[in-house]
C-alpha cells in the first residue's frame, strides 16, 4: 500500500480514529481542510478528533477551511516511520518549500497540537501495513 492511494486513506482513517492520544487531545479538534498528495486530492473531515469522512477527488465546490499540499515524493518521505531531515514536521517540510499550507492559517493554528499529531499517525499506518 502507497501513501495516497484509497486503500492507505482507509487504513489511516482506521489508525486515527483508534490513537488513543487524539481520543484525548481531540476533544475539540473539528474541521475540514484539504489534503494533496501528488496528483490526488482529498477532503478530510474531522469530528472531535476522529476521521468522520474523506472525500476522494473532491470537486471544486467541496468546502474545506486549509489546505496541506505536497509531491508524492515529499508524502513518501514524511510518512517514513523514521522521516529524514526537513521530512519530520510539517513546519519544517514547510520552511524548506517540500509542502505547501494555504487557505484559513487560523483555522489550522487553532488545532495545531492535533493536527501534527493527526499527521504524525501517517508514520504508524506505514508500520500498520507493511
């Protein structure tokens, strides 16, 4: 399974929704932002911390509040259980241009103790299904 492709999404839905930290973390952690990986995008909606929905292909009109973009390439490297330099946080994949965050930045910062660990369970779904 690759970063990316639907059967990955569904398994990440699952390893979110079962991470006992967002269970805690978040409580208050609802929203809908954007996520592009390459040439595919997706609409993840979060409710109180779990993955409600994710919308594949997701058309112009979906409502969504920010966005993360990146290469596949840039995904592959960031969602390594170990990620190399510059890969590890969105921050810094940020400052070195290998992703991209557009869109409500306050919406973002407001969840941001989530959101990084929402992304960090991309690393646990590599160990998931490898």
């Amino acid at each position: 399974m690759h970063v990316g492709t639907i059967e990955w999404m569904g398994q990440f839905q699952k390893t979110v929704n079962n991470d006992q930290e967002l269970n805690v973390i978040g409580k208050y952690f609802t929203t809908k932002f954007l996520w592009q990986i390459g040439p595919k995008s997706y609409v993840i909606e979060v409710l109180e911390g779990k993955i409600k929905n994710i919308i594949s292909n997701p058309t112009p009109l979906e409502p969504w509040k920010f966005a993360i973009r990146g290469t596949e390439d840039a995904w592959v490297k960031f969602t390594q259980p170990t990620p190399p330099p510059m890969y590890h946080e969105l921050f810094a994949a940020m400052f070195q241009g290998n992703l991209q965050i557009d869109g409500d930045i306050k919406e973002l910062m407001a969840n941001l103790r989530a959101m990084t660990r929402l992304l960090d369970v991309t690393r646990e779904v590599q160990l998931t299904v490898a």
